[in-house]
C-alpha cells in the first residue's frame, strides 16, 4: 500500500482524475495514515468521498470512515462510525445534528446494549415523538429487561410537545 501511495502522489502531479484522488484516499486510510488522510481531504480534491467512507466502513476502517464522513458532513454515518468505535456522547452529538429516527433508533440501540442509559433516554426522547417507532423502541428495552429504565425515559417524554399518545398507554 505505501508503493501505491507514492504512485497516486506521483500519478496526481500530473492528472487531476477522480479514481487518483479516490484510490489515494483509500491507499491512505489502508496504511493509517489518517493525519495526511485528514490534510489530503481538507485540500481541495475530486475524491469521492462518501464511496470511500463507506468502503472504508465496510472494511472496518472506523476512524478513516470517520474522518471522511465528517469532511462532507455525512452525520448518520459519522454517529455510526462512533458507535462502532464506542464513542457513545459523540455519536449522540453526531445523531442530533443528522435528526433522522433512524439514526436515533442505531444511537439508543447500542447505548442501551452498553449501559448508557443517559445518552439512550436522549436518543429516546426523539424517537418517541414519533408513533411509528415508539414500539420499537419499548421492546428494545423489553427484551434487554431494562423496564426501570424505560419506566423512566416515558416519564420523561410525558411532557415533551408532540408525544405520542402511547407514552401515556404503553
């Protein structure tokens, strides 16, 4: 992999191309080079970005994909990232700024599965919002035998605007 990143550099020199850039970025993320990944990103390229980061996901390469995915913004995958890394509070962050449920329901999953009940019931005030998820999210708690803590996290929504009427029910 260093051979082939010495190649692109030199490659690139010459030919501004899309694959140059893309491959670079990968080749870069493979030996671990992440701070001249991180400079090479912020440089002006024609990289795609948002393939690579998910090759690199796929591949486990958490901390590239990371890198990547917050250079274009991409925060559903970035808490992903986190989530895989264990960086719970950052992917909680990364979850609130992407404000999808889904990314909401992937954050509260693995929190909950890790004990952080507290960044759960911040993921779960979201979810419960919404009456589609809202089942989802109490059998997830169901199944792990952590009622107490879903006793709590409705308690809490019962005076959000826009609870579900199920908070009140379930």
């Amino acid at each position: 992999w260093e051979d082939l990143v010495r190649f692109l550099e030199m490659a690139r020199k010459k030919v501004k191309e899309r694959t140059i850039d893309t491959e670079l970025i990968f080749s870069l993320a493979k030996i671990k080079k992440l701070a001249e990944l991180e400079e090479f990103v912020a440089s002006p390229n024609v990289a795609d970005i948002q393939a690579i980061g998910d090759r690199c996901f796929d591949q486990g390469m958490f901390e590239a994909a990371k890198i990547l995915f917050n250079s274009i913004s991409n925060n559903a995958k970035l808490a992903s990232c986190h989530l895989q890394l264990g960086q719970f509070k950052e992917a909680v962050e990364a979850a609130r700024r992407a404000n999808a449920i889904r990314t909401w329901k992937e954050c509260s999953l693995a929190c909950v599965d890790k004990g952080e009940f507290r960044l759960a019931a911040i993921c779960g005030l979201h979810i419960i919002v919404s009456p589609d998820h809202l089942e989802d999210l109490i059998g997830q708690y169901e199944r792990r035998g952590h009622s107490d803590e879903l006793i709590s996290l409705m308690e809490q929504g019962l005076g959000l605007e826009g609870a579900h009427a199920g908070v009140f029910t379930e």
